[in-house]
C-alpha cells in the first residue's frame, strides 16, 4: 500500500473506534481480517496513524477545525509525518485508494499556530483534567501533557536471575538497544519515526529463555523503590500479570517469599508462565477465595498496592483512553485505592513498609490518597523518598521528581517514562 491508501484505511479505521466505541486494538484487528492483502509494514503505518491522531487529538483538532477521523489522520500526516498540502495532492492525484483532495481549511491546518490555542488543546487533553494537571505540575503542566502525548520507547527489564543488561543487549543488537538511563537492568528502543515498526522482541530466543521482561523504565524504578529485600515476607496485592512480582524476585535474589494475590483472576493468567520462565522460585500464586490471605495477617515485612488507577500514565501506550476517562471514573477508582490502601494495611507487621504505586499522574489518585489513608493512621509515617532512592537506585535522587506530599512522580516529560507514582508508607 502507498501512503493514499493508508491515510484512507486509517481514517476508516478511526472512524469504527468512534461509531463503535469499541478499543482501538480490536478495529485495528477488524480491519486486518477484512483486508488480508496489507503487509505488515502496512497494519504497522495504519495503527502509527491512528494512534498518532489520537495521541494529539485536541491538538489537532484545534489546527484542522475539526475532530473528524478524516481531519485528525490528514493532520498526523502533514503535522507530525512531514508531509505537506502539496506532497499529499500529487500522491493523491491518479491514486483510486487516496481520500477525498485536501480543502481550503485543511490545507490552512496543515501551518495553523497553536499559540493563542486553549491551555488544554496545546496539552492535548481533555479540558475537565487541566486544573489536576496544574496543580500537580504548576507552570509545567501544558509540557506535561504534550509529552504525554508523545510515542513511547519499548523498554525491557534484564532478568537478573538469569543474564546481565549487557548480554540481553548482545542478544537484541539487530534492534540497536541502549541501556536506560535510570533503572540499572532496563535497556530501551526509541520509538522510531512515520511509520517505522516496534520490534518483535518476544520471538527472540532470550525471551524464551527469560533473559528479560518487556517492561517500561517507569515500571521497573518504582518496583525497586519498593525496596523488597532477600529473606523478607512480601504481599504484592495486586499481582496482575505478574510484572512488578518478577521484579521483586530478582532483587530479593529468588529468596525469602513473595505472595502474589489480585482480586481479578483472569488477569492473573498470565503469571504462572512467566514465572516459571523468569525460574522465579520464591514467589507464591494465591488466587482470589474467601480467606485466601488469611494467614498472612500481621506477617509480611512490605505489602506492595500497585493500585487500579485511570492509567493517565499510560496515555503514550493507550490514548485512546485519555478521551474516555470521567469524573466518575476517577472517583469511582479513588474510591477502590482508598479501600486497598486500608486492607493492605491490616497484613504488615510493625516496622513493615506499606508500598502505594499508581500509574497515574493525578494527585487525586496519588498525594490525596497518600494523605487521607494517614491522617486515617497515625501509627504510619511517610518515609523519606530520596533515602529509598539513593538505597535502591544507587543514585542521587534527580531534582523535581518528589511532589507536595512526599511521594515520588515519574512522567515522560520528566523522565522519559510513563507516568508513575509511589509512595512508602512505613509502619
């Protein structure tokens, strides 16, 4: 397919998210089995496209004068792909797959200054949010957002039970990789530009020996800030796929026990696998049943709450959600972190550590919640975040990363990874 085509794809696609309200993977998916003549460098463009338009919606939309698919896909296009009014209408010309010939107000669109634009379009996202990402960013908030709003690198996290940065480097060099450059066992890919392709590191043959986890920076740092240590009883609450419990096992050294429990068996799924090809050995499944953590009442050294947030942290990886999100939402999941936060509580012995982690940057999921649960409990403390960074991270703790109540806030922006929060709570 030629760049036409795609364009005209990518608009049909965009345009079954909106009609459909369905996710964005699954009308890529749709329209991969409708269409089995596009090659993969194709699905590849075409998901580039849509994604890309989404990622920069408001933006967007505030050049073009419109929100349509059609505006949204011609903007990515000519805004962020380098292609101009006239590049795009010779290749259009003679081409029966191109949409429709650029108009007047499309062509204006493709030069539009966004400098007298609203706050929150330059942002790029929705107006409601812009007050919580003032006040949790001050001056920055409009740089915050337009990070956000940016492509993600694929990042992996070397098994440390298994093999060093270096030789997973070794393993991916096709994919040229580079170390991180915070967390000590991440190597990353920048994301490419157009239409480049995110490698396939999954069939490489040390994925399946467990040499590594695809997994962000962000990620793999608050999972060391957790702090879990060899020998200690640690309950991560909310397991899901087993990502940060991986984590966990390397640093602890496969010794001492983890206890890895979600409330959501299905998510818990995938970890049985992945545990076995990571040869953790130290971490236990335990899945959702009356009285399954029982037991472990008053036991465990740390309690990790990676807790169900609005994912606004992930906004590179899955903006379409960014456009999704409601009030309601966010105070319905405010409501579910308040509720973990106390049962965590009740597992830890004292002297144990209590860890918050959201992938949110919103302080009403993650200062707020850290301030209510102790003003709520007075036998907890915060504990000193730049003391658990130098600890863990063997570094210095970089300026403007602690926010007003004490936690640490990871951000594209900031960082270069997804957004992240945690907090240590000790008992």
């Amino acid at each position: 397919m030629r760049l036409p085509g795609r364009l005209a794809a990518a608009i049909e696609v965009l345009s079954d998210v909106e009609t459909r309200h369905r996710p964005v993977s699954e009308a890529l998916k749709a329209w991969g089995i409708n269409n089995r003549f596009a090659g993969a460098g194709d699905r590849a463009a075409i998901g580039n496209l849509v994604y890309d338009a989404l990622r920069r919606r408001a933006s967007h939309a505030a050049a073009m004068g419109s929100d349509s698919p059609r505006a949204l896909v011609l903007a990515v296009a000519m805004r962020d792909w380098g292609e101009t009014p006239e590049s795009l209408a010779a290749a259009f010309e003679g081409d029966s797959h191109a949409p429709q010939p650029l108009t007047p107000e499309e062509i204006a669109g493709a030069t539009a200054d966004l400098s007298n634009a609203p706050a929150a379009a330059r942002a790029d996202l929705p107006e409601w949010l812009a007050p919580s990402l003032e006040r949790a960013f001050g001056d920055e908030w409009i740089a915050e957002g337009a990070a956000m709003a940016g492509r993600p690198s694929l990042d992996l996290r070397a098994n440390a039970l298994k093999a060093s940065p270096e030789k997973v480097m070794k393993s991916l060099a096709r994919f040229s990789p580079q170390p991180t450059t915070i967390a000590p066992f991440g190597i990353t890919m920048p994301a490419g530009p157009r239409d480049a392709r995110t490698p396939n590191v999954t069939t490489d043959e040390g994925y399946q020996k467990g040499w590594f986890e695809v997994q962000d920076q962000g990620s793999q740092i608050v999972a060391m800030l957790a702090g879990a240590r060899e020998g200690e009883q640690v309950l991560d609450l909310c397991a899901g796929a087993g990502g940060k419990t991986l984590a966990f096992a390397a640093t602890m050294g496969n010794k001492g026990q983890i206890f890895a429990y979600d409330a959501d068996r299905s998510r818990l799924a995938p970890i049985y696998d992945r545990l076995k090809r990571n040869t953790v050995r130290n971490a236990q499944v335990r899945a959702p049943q009356d009285g399954a953590l029982d037991d472990l009442v008053g036991k465990m050294d740390r309690v990790v709450v990676d807790a169900p947030c609005t994912g606004t942290g992930t906004w590179r990886r899955r903006p379409d959600t960014k456009w999704k999100l409601t009030p309601e939402l966010l105070a319905q999941r405010q409501s579910e972190q308040a509720a973990l936060l106390v049962e965590a509580a009740r597992y830890l012995k004292p002297g144990g550590t209590l860890v918050y982690i959201t992938c949110s940057i919103l302080p009403e999921e993650n200062d707020d919640q850290a301030a209510a649960f102790l003003a709520a409990n007075p036998g907890f403390q915060s504990h000193d975040m730049a003391t658990a960074w130098r600890q863990t991270l063997i570094t210095d703790l970089p300026n403007g990363l602690t926010t007003p109540g004490g936690g640490i806030c990871l951000t594209p922006h900031r960082t270069n990874t997804d957004g992240f929060y945690c907090h240590l709570l000790h008992k």
